[in-house]
C-alpha cells in the first residue's frame, strides 16, 4: 500500500492538481511584486531613446544598458554626500532609540517599578495626540538643535508602539528566570542586560528594524530642521530630484546638454534610496514574525 | 482653476499658490484695515524698462516678453559696483531643481560671493513643502534677510510684524535707485502692495504662464491637417484625425479642460459684475463645456491614462508623438523641446476659437507674478544692500550679470554653441541656488534648443496674448482664499474630472458650485471685491 507522504507539519501531502494550481497562484502573485520592481531596474537602466518610446516605463531594456541616469544623479557629490548623512542618522539614531526604547520598555514591564501606571498612560497618550509642527519646532529651537543632525535623530527615538511591543515581550519573560537570578543576587540591571535582553533578541531586532526604517525613510524632519542642504539626509536630496513630477532644469534654466528623461532618473533614486535596506533586510526578516507576534499575543 | 486636473504641474501649483497667497497680496489690507481709500498711485514704484539691450523681437507693446533669437555677443555689464556689505546675506526660497553641491565645492557658489561683494547663503526648500517649512520658520521668529513669502494665514499681519516697509525704497522714482527692479512690470507690484505699502519685490510672469494648446506641427503637416481651428466641430475633426487607438495614439495628452473653456468664453477665475465678483465656476456656459470635454473623453481622444498619470508624463506622450496636442503653459516650450525623441519635431500652437466660429476665442493672462520676496525687519539696517542685492539678481536678459546668473562661467559651467551659451552638466548641479525665487528679471524668449523657434513663440504670443482675459483679482489677496482655497479647488477638481471622465452627471456641476460657495466661495468673492474696489 502506498503510503501517503507527510509534510514537515503532519499535513497530507495535497494532490498533483492542486499544487498546480498553488505554484501557478502563487507565481501570478509573485509576478505581480517581481514585474514592475524589474520595470523599475529596467528603466533606471535604459536609454533616453528607448524610455521616451516606450512611454515612460521599459520592462526589459533593449538596446543595451545606459547608466546614465545613475551618472546623473551621483555626479556633483551632493548624493554621496547624502548616502554617508542618512547612514549617520540611521545608525546613530537606531542604536540610541533602540537603548532607549529596551530601558524603559524593561521598566515599564517591571510590575511595582516607581511610577509604572502613570509613565505608561504617558506613553499611552502620546499614541494618541500628535504635538503638530510649530509646536515640534518651537521645541527644537528651544534646546538648539536646528541645522543639526541631532534635530532629527532625537525626536523620533522613542515610539509608543514599539515602547508597547518590546514591554509585551519582557512581561512573557518567565518570571521563574528573573526570580532565580534575584536569589543569586542580580541587581535589576543585571537583570536586564544578562537576561532580559539576551532572552529578548527578536524582538530587539524587529524593532531595530522598524527604527533603522524609520530613520532611512524620514525627510520631513530634515526639511523643517536643516537649513544647510550639505546636511540633508538622502530621501530629502532624492525629493528634490522628483518633486511631484516637476521636469526638471528645462524651464528653470536655459538649455542644457542633454540630460537623462526624467523617468529614469525617478527609478534611479528609488534604487538608490531601496537598495540599501534590501541589503539589510533579509538578516532581520528571520526575527520578524517571531518578534513581533510574541509581542502582540502577550500583550 | 489648474488644467492638468489630476496632475500637480510646478505650474499648476505655482498658478495656484499665487491665487490662494503664496503671492499673497492686494493693494489693500486685511484684518480690520480699511486701507487708504487704495491709493495705490503714487505708492506704486515707476517703471523703467531696461534699454540697454536692444531684443531681436520686441514685445513690449504687445505686453508679452521679449524674445532673442540668440544671446547678445558681447554683453553689456549692468552692475560696476557688487551689492554687497561684506557681511553674510541669508536667503529663504524654494527650489524646483535638485540642490546644489555645498560651497566648498561649489565654483559658481564662490564666484557669485566675490561678485556680490558678501557671502549669500541659501535655505532652499522643495516648492511643494514651502508653506509648512515657511509656517514653521515664521512661528520660531528665523526668518532669513530675504525671504520668500509662502502660503500662510494672515499675510498682511505677518508681513506687517515682520517684514520692512520698503515703501520710502522703492515707490514712485525712489525705485530708480534699483534700475533693474524698476525694469519689472507694473502690475507684478500688485502681489505685494498691503494697505498702500510695498512689502516686497515681486517674481514676475505674465503672459509666459498662460495656458495654450502645444500641437505638433510636423505631426500635422505630415497628416495634411491644418493646424488652426474654426469652431468645436473643426476642433472633434483634428482630434478624430490625430487619433489612431490600435497604434496608441490619442490626440490629446490631457483633458483640454481650459481650452475648451476659452472657446465658450468662460472668464478667467473671476468676472466683475457691478461691484461684485461672480466666480468662473458660476458660468453659464460651464455645462456646454462639460458636454464637450465628456464627448472628447468618451470619443477616445484623450489619452486613458491623462487622469492618472504625472505632468511629465505629457511630455513624453507628447515627445514620442503619442499625443499631438497638449495643454501647457507658453514656459513650457523648452521643456517640451527637450523631451522631443524626433530631432524633426516641430511645435505649433493653437489658438482656441470661439465655439460657434464667430471669431477667435481669447485664452486665459498668465498671473502678473507668482510670488514675492520680502525683507526682514531684524535686517532693516541693511535693507538698502539687500534691495541691490536684489537688483543685481533682476539684470536683465542680455546682460553680462544675466548671462553669469543662469549660465555661470564659460567654459566650466557653459559652453559657447553657436553663440549661445549652453550648460554643461557641472553647470546644470552647481547654479540651483534658488536666485530665480529671489529676486528675477522679467521673463524672455529664448530657445536656443531649436532655430525658428523664439519667432515661433514670438509670433503665438503676439497673436494671443494682447487680447488674453485678465483675471480681474490676481495678486489680491483673499484670507479665506488662503485658508480655504486649495481645499475647495481641490473638490472642483475632482468634480471636474469625474464629469468628464462619465462617473458623476453633468448635472453635479451645479451641486458642486453650491457647496462652493457655501463652503467658502461667496467668503471669497466678496473679499476679493473689496479689495479690489480699494484698489481702485
């Protein structure tokens, strides 16, 4: 008797038609976050001609790789430039949003910390109200921080959510650890940091991610807070290259030599400006369900 | 009001900021000030155009820009002496080009320094964050020496506490201190004259940011069609011609919404009724317009994707020859140059005729200005190197100070192509200082890209411009239109777009100007008219 094959989790193996039917579900959803992430490549890569005949967006380009666009973009050094602010801002501001966001997500989850009912309705509210832009610059002015990096790293270094989520995952600690650990005479900080954290790593890096996200993304703060352009971060350059379409240079200046459609070089920033979390993501992407579900459900 | 409906074109927003107050304005006051009967005459600073370059097609006389069909050879200096104090000059404007590379490495940066006789320094915003990054700037008290006026609430006060009163500068032949700021047309000064006072020097445009129809030309001549229209009909026989779906062709880039309203003689934005305004929205011909906008869109002659897609987006259906037709600003001739894949494309312009063919339609006036700078009164000791300052930015086209301006130097920044000066890529990053939102001088003609072509635009100007309806408000300044405008223009637009495109009932239309003017409209158009009445 043949024997039906398991898979890993105790489910039937399905029949031959109906994994037929899922590969091809499947690669038509696939398809549809693979192709136009190709187009964009594509674009970013094609000749002036090529993108201009085609009416804007080139699947696969044809005639040949044009870097032009890329040249465009990197030449002047404002974009490298950029690249090293924002990789500034984000390390920077995720490692110290990160410290910040653990400790008092640590000591907000300690049941009879000093204060630990009104600090957390603090972080509860600002959930709900939004302090609104004059305010936040008038704050900023007040400590000095305009045209500063600090303008718009600090700010943003603690999120309610993420607060909420990293507290849920410390109070699911078995409270059996901690208990051992205070008989052998930890201190609360040691506690903390010998085993909350160590126990606590996906969540850490889910966070983080959100965080580094966060900061990579961001260029309102910036806009507001940075009146030097050499201090821009990258997604603020990037803007200036893509404000809603406006074509640029031709009607602002005279002629010039030619440069690459403005298409391409809107694929091209958003290369730039993806890449790099591309590259980050999948060392992250394991933790990522793991951390932020065990949060939600013990809540 | 904007044309591109869906899309938000820098013109459309820059059309639109000037009318809800980026521009700001009026010649009288807000908030209580009943204004000095606005007598605005002997406020007013003279006008001087320039003389000392002589244009190849003078335009003056038809109040459309000069046009040169290449660059002066040897230029004339305009300024012997640089503006500058020595002591830093701080500038707050926005930018529609991408920001320049930092001073150090910067040439053109360091060579307008030396050559303004003070180090200038420039926080440059993209100009569709410039409300809320000037909002901010106002409400922590950093505004710049110079500093462009943006879209917030209140101008006449804000303007009244922080900005000098440059009245005893610049009116009347007070001005004549600043030539090249007494070479700006009159009525750009409306922007920024608040209760008889001159509170700023405006950015001047005119007849340049009025709306035509672009065709083109080579298109139409291969096809045997005529590029001129007679009535509605000759107007569905181009566009049927110019249309070939199955080799995606459309004839129409976008909607024509604003040519179509020329045809049916709608008023520009605002009509004068007595002592009253009556809004273009309230037109009667409003619903004949919608019928032949819906009867093109459901014909298939616009392109599918006009309601969805990016302003460049037309320029490169128009540049690959997808769309022969397509509705721009006369300012948008380069551009549109430039996006041309065939090197024997040619652009015509259409006029709009009336819609019966009794006679030719009259298109909308461009916007005197799109904005103004001000002064800051914590710089008022210095106020007069800052008007030179300015001055030395409004050097006209022609001269030696234009020509370093736009260009830069020859050689590093420009290269000399049969006389005219070209920018290289170098120079194309380093000269996005964001002077044009500071101070410029009154717009030219000029399109070295292709010879012919400054006639050509020459030409179209001066058949359509002398007899363009002016928008009797513009530059007047409206608290509810600042507040309220962009919101309500925003649902005009989408009411529009939806009638057009068949998913609301012409019948909509008179629904939605209810609720505009209940919702802010009438507010507006008795505002302007007061102070339009004061102006007078």
């Amino acid at each position: 008797m043949k024997r039906q094959q398991v898979l890993a989790g105790g489910m039937p193996m399905p029949g031959l038609a109906e994994r037929i039917v899922k590969a091809i579900f499947l690669t038509l959803i696939c398809a549809v976050v693979v192709v136009p992430f190709i187009g964009v490549v594509s674009t970013s890569l094609a000749s002036p001609e090529e993108v201009i005949r085609a009416g804007g967006f080139v699947l696969f380009p044809t005639h040949g790789i044009d870097l032009s666009a890329y040249k465009s973009i990197l030449s002047g050094g404002t974009v490298t430039q950029a690249l090293l602010v924002s990789g500034f801002i984000t390390a920077v501001g995720t490692a110290i949003a990160l410290v910040l966001t653990c400790m008092l997500g640590w000591a907000l989850s300690r049941r009879g910390s000093v204060g630990n009912k009104p600090l957390l309705l603090l972080v509860l509210i600002s959930l709900l109200f939004n302090p609104g832009l004059i305010p936040s610059y008038l704050v900023i002015q007040q400590f000095g921080l305009l045209d500063s990096l600090w303008a718009v790293i600090l700010p943003t270094s603690v999120s309610a959510f993420n607060v909420i989520v990293v507290r849920a995952y410390f109070v699911g600690l078995p409270d059996a650890v901690l208990d051992s650990a205070r008989i052998d005479g930890a201190s609360e900080w040691k506690m903390f940091w010998y085993i909350g954290l160590p126990l606590s790593k996906a969540v850490v890096a889910v966070v983080g991610l959100f965080y580094g996200v966060g900061y990579w993304n961001s260029f309102f703060g910036a806009l507001l807070y940075l009146n030097d352009s050499s201090k821009w971060p990258l997604q603020l350059v990037l803007r200036t290259y893509v404000v809603n379409g406006v074509e640029i240079g031709a009607q602002d200046l005279g002629a010039t030599e030619a440069l690459p459609p403005q298409t391409s070089i809107q694929m091209a920033i958003l290369m730039i400006s993806v890449v790099p979390i591309l590259c980050v993501y999948p060392f992250i992407q394991r933790h990522f369900a793991k951390g932020v579900l065990t949060g939600a459900v013990k809540g | 009001m904007t044309n591109h409906d869906a899309r938000l074109s820098r013109r459309t927003l820059l059309a639109g900021a000037a009318a809800i107050g980026l521009a700001g304005c009026s010649n009288d006051g807000r908030g209580g000030q009943t204004g000095a009967g606005g007598d605005t005459a002997g406020v007013r600073p003279a006008y001087q155009p320039y003389t000392g370059v002589k244009p190849d097609l003078p335009g003056a006389e038809y109040n459309i820009p000069n046009a040169f069909t290449r660059y002066p050879a040897n230029p004339v200096q305009a300024i012997t002496t640089p503006p500058g104090d020595g002591k830093p000059i701080d500038v707050l404007t926005y930018t529609n080009t991408p920001i320049p590379p930092k001073l150090e490495q910067n040439r053109f940066w360091q060579e307008l320094n030396s050559r303004v006789g003070s180090p200038v320094t420039v926080n440059l915003t993209p100009s569709v964050d410039y409300a809320q990054k000037f909002a901010t700037v106002v409400a922590g008290d950093r505004l710049s020496d110079i500093f462009l006026v943006g879209a917030v609430p209140q101008v006449p006060q804000m303007l009244e506490a922080k900005a000098v009163d440059l009245t005893s500068h610049l009116s009347g032949d007070n001005i004549k201190k600043y030539p090249y700021l007494a070479n700006l047309p009159e009525t750009a000064w409306n922007v920024c004259i608040f209760s008889g006072k001159i509170f700023g020097v405006p950015i001047p445009r005119g007849a340049i940011s009025s709306n035509v129809l672009y065709t083109r030309a080579d298109i139409l001549q291969k096809q045997g069609l005529q590029g001129e229209v007679k009535n509605v009909d000759d107007f569905f026989e181009l566009c049927k011609a110019l249309t070939d779906k199955p080799r995606n062709r459309f004839a129409l880039a976008a909607s024509p919404t604003q040519f179509v309203r020329n045809m049916f003689d709608v008023p520009n934005n605002w009509s004068e009724n007595g002592k009253t305004l009556v809004s273009s929205n309230e037109h009667e011909a409003q619903e004949e317009v919608f019928e032949v906008l819906r009867k093109l869109w459901s014909s298939g002659y616009i392109h599918p994707d006009a309601f969805s897609g990016q302003n460049q987006d037309l320029k490169v259906r128009f540049g690959n020859g997808s769309s022969a037709l397509v509705q721009d600003t006369f300012s948008a001739w380069p551009s549109y140059l430039q996006t041309a894949v065939d090197k024997e494309a040619r652009i015509g312009i259409v006029g709009p005729p009336k819609h019966d063919g009794s006679g030719p339609g009259k298109i909308w006036l461009g916007a005197p200005a799109i904005g103004f700078a001000a002064i800051s009164k914590k710089s008022e000791a210095r106020v007069e190197t800052l008007l030179a300052y300015m001055n030395f930015l409004a050097a006209p086209f022609g001269t030696q100070e234009y020509l370093f301006r736009k260009y830069g130097l020859p050689g590093l920044h420009h290269n000399v192509v049969d006389g005219n000066p070209v920018l290289t890529k170098k120079g194309f990053s380093e000269v996005q200082l964001g002077l044009m939102y500071t101070a410029d001088a009154p717009w030219t003609v000029f399109l070295p890209e292709k010879a012919g072509d400054a006639e050509a635009e020459y030409n179209a100007m001066k058949a359509l411009c002398p007899t363009a309806l002016a928008d009797p408000v513009a530059g007047m300044y409206s608290e509810t239109n600042v507040r309220k405008g962009p919101q309500l223009n925003t649902d005009m637009t989408q009411v529009t777009n939806d009638i057009i495109q068949g998913r609301k009932p012409v019948s909509a239309w008179g629904d939605a100007v209810k609720k505009w003017k209940s919702g802010g409209g009438d507010k507006i158009a008795e505002e302007f008219a007061q102070a339009l009445q004061s102006s007078r």
